[in-house]
C-alpha cells in the first residue's frame, strides 16, 4: 500500500468515529491529545477518564495531556511513545500524528479481530441436536439427579450414625475409665 492509500484509509477511519468536535486541521485536532483519548475511551473505558484532558493550545499544556495519556493508558496498552515522538505529535506534525493514529487503529483492528474469532468460535461450537437426543439426555440427567439426591440422602443417614457411634464410644470409654477408678 502506498502513503497516500493508507493515509486516505486513516481519514475515512477517523472520519467514521463519533467525536466531540469536527476535525477541521487534521495534525493540529489531533495535538492535544483529546481526540486520542477520546478514541481510546470508547475501547478502554476504564483506563481513559477524560476530565484529565482539557483541550489545550499552548505547548506545555499539550505536553502535560500527552504526558498524562502516555503514562496512564498508552503504555498500559502497549503502544507507549517516547517524549521525542510526543513532542512531535503536540507541535501538530501532521507524520507523527498519521504514524500514531495508525498505531492506535491497528491496536483497535487487532482487539476488534480477537472478538470476532471469539464470537466465531462460540458459534462454531453450539451444534443443533436432535430433539429426541435431547429427550434421552434430559431423561438421563434427571435420573442421574434422582440418584445423586439418593445417595447424598444415605451419606447424611451414615454420617448421622457414625456420630451416633461415637457419642457411644464416648460414653463406653467414660464408663470404663470410672470403673478402674473404683476398682483401684
């Protein structure tokens, strides 16, 4: 793919997503890193708290979103940049701005690919039977309920008497030890 085709398919992807606020110079919307968090809040609504954005024109104002958006959710998602490239992206340069939010579209595509097979696999494993299969392995499992309540019903029976047995061996042992008291 050339440059152009994927920065074509980079601006349709953006132009796709709900934002806040029209995208009007596309590196400078991007700088302060309010829009970014924005699109990483829609797939990590628990990193991204956008109170801690504010909309910034100064530099250092950048920076401090930039710093809080790479601190706080890029690097916990792996995509962490370094202040070099951040410093890039805050000054509104449009290839920095392209190289990130390709990185983050990438991510996005990958989280969106791993639901799918997920989705596709839990599909492929619910089958359809036949519903007298279905009859007979109800049947079943209701018979094997029955039983299972039998049984438990007969291990608290035998729990009940061992307890018994007990109480009576404690009484037998008591009596014992009072007779060779009496006879010593």
């Amino acid at each position: 793919m050339g440059d152009d085709l994927i920065s074509e398919e980079l601006y349709t992807w953006v132009n796709e997503l709900e934002l806040s606020k029209p995208k009007k110079n596309f590196a400078r919307d991007f700088s302060d890193g309010v829009i970014v968090a924005e699109i990483l809040k829609k797939e990590y609504p628990r990193l991204v708290e956008l109170h801690n954005y504010a909309p910034a024109n100064s530099f250092s104002n950048k920076m401090k979103n930039w710093g809080w958006l790479n601190e706080r959710v890029l690097r916990k998602i792996g995509l962490e940049q370094n202040e070099a490239f951040i410093k890039e992206v805050a000054s509104s340069k449009r290839s920095a701005v392209e190289k990130l939010l390709l990185a983050i579209k990438k991510k996005l595509d990958d989280i969106q690919e791993e639901k799918r097979k997920k989705e596709f696999m839990v599909e492929e494993s619910i089958t359809d039977v036949p519903y007298e299969d279905f009859k007979l392995i109800q049947e079943d499992l209701s018979k094997k309920e029955e039983e299972l309540q039998s049984l438990q019903a007969k291990v608290a029976h035998l729990e009940a008497l061992i307890s018994l047995k007990d109480q009576r061996l404690a009484d037998l042992a008591a009596q014992i030890k009072r007779c060779t008291c009496h006879n010593v």
